[in-house]
C-alpha cells in the first residue's frame, strides 16, 4: 500500500539525500565505501530497508538447552591400591562386588595394567544424557576434562553401587589411560543373558557419539 509522504518527514528523507549528495561532491571524496552505497540506496528503492535500530539491540541470550539431568550422588571408597587387573576381570560368579561379563581389547590394553593408588573416599555425580551428543558437549557441559575426569576406581565402585540398586542402565565415565596419557570414555552395559557387564573403552572423538538414556559418572 502506498503511503503519502509530506510535511516533517519529507523534509528529513530529502535533507538526507542531500547530505548524501554533498558527501560525494567533497574534494577529498566520500569517506565511506561507494559500492555499498549504492547497493543500499538500490536496496531502499526495490523497499528492502535496514532496521539499524533493531539491529543495534543488544540480543537476548538464548540460553541452551541442557544436555544432561541430575539422577543422584554416589558414595565411592577410599583404596590405598587399586588395580585393573585384580578389579576389572570377568567374574560373574555370587561374591563378585562387581559382575563383569566381558572386556573389550581396548579397554584392555588402555587400563588393563592401570594401577591407581592412595584414592580418596568421596562423592560423584550420576547425570543421564538428555539426548543424542558427541562426548566433547558432554565434557564442556560438565565443566571440561578437569572436572569431569575420574578415577578407574571410582568409575568400578559406580558400577558395584548401580549393581547393588539393580540399576543396570549403561554408564560412561571420563578416565587417564597410563598407556597414552589421553582421556578416553569407560563404558559399561549390562548384559542379562550373562548376568554382568560389559566394559569398553572409547574415544572422547567418536564421531558416532552417544544415545539418550546414557549415565554418566563425574565429579
């Protein structure tokens, strides 16, 4: 719709267009880019205008939505000597703290030999993953590597907790491999058929990334 353009605010909007003239008739040329120039004032025929107002608006954030939610705090035990090798073994018979099913080759040559002592009694924090994720937005979501990094024995009391609740959901925890000094994902699932879990070690970078329901073990 048309719109009749007169008194003040023709006034301004032809003072403007003068003001444009005059700055391209200086001596010293026009002090701004000619070429956007002339893309904006075609922009402002064909009625395409720039709101630098609105634009100039501080945006609100958008805060984002959250990838993890709190389920509880796990009581883990203090060990003056912990090894993978005496701890993390298949052994699904009755006195076993932790029914383990099944190890992966991974998982043994990363920590197989991992040896943790003087580990402290504390607390960790179980979340279950919202939805599908990459490991790296677990990890920043959970404060970075540093924070979210646990020990081996902490990862194997989790397990004896979760086991202990008949929460036999999987679980991931952040933890040092002695071998290359990295960071990998420690996953366990349970396996009813042979009545224990099955462990795994995975890659921070797996492009594959995780699926919702996932528990993950912190500090």
């Amino acid at each position: 719709m048309a719109t009749k353009v007169a008194g003040k605010t023709y006034f301004d909007i032809d003072g403007q267009l003068l003001e444009i003239k005059r700055q391209l008739r200086q001596p010293n040329g026009y002090p701004f880019d000619p070429l956007l120039l002339q893309r904006s004032l075609q922009a402002a025929i064909e009625g395409k205008f720039f709101d630098a107002f609105a634009s100039a608006e501080p945006k609100a954030e958008v805060e984002k939505p959250k990838l993890l939610e709190f389920v509880t705090t796990i009581p883990v035990s203090a060990y003056e000597h912990f090894a993978a090798e005496k701890h993390l073994v298949v052994d699904t018979s009755k006195k076993a703290k932790v029914k383990i099913a099944w190890v992966s080759d991974n998982f043994k040559n990363l920590f197989g030999t991992k040896i943790e002592r003087n580990v402290q009694a504390t607390d960790v924090k179980l979340d279950r993953l919202l939805k599908s994720s990459l490991d790296r937005p677990i990890i920043d979501e959970l404060g970075g590597l540093e924070k979210c990094s646990i020990a081996l024995a902490h990862f194997y009391d989790a397990l004896a907790w979760k086991q202990a609740n008949d929460d036999l959901t999987w679980i991931t925890g952040h933890v040092e491999s002695d071998v290359d000094k990295a960071t990998w994902a420690v996953i366990a699932s349970w396996d009813a058929d042979d009545g224990g879990w099955y462990v795994d070690a995975d890659s921070v970078a797996n492009p594959d990334g995780w699926s919702g329901g996932l528990q993950v073990v912190s500090r």
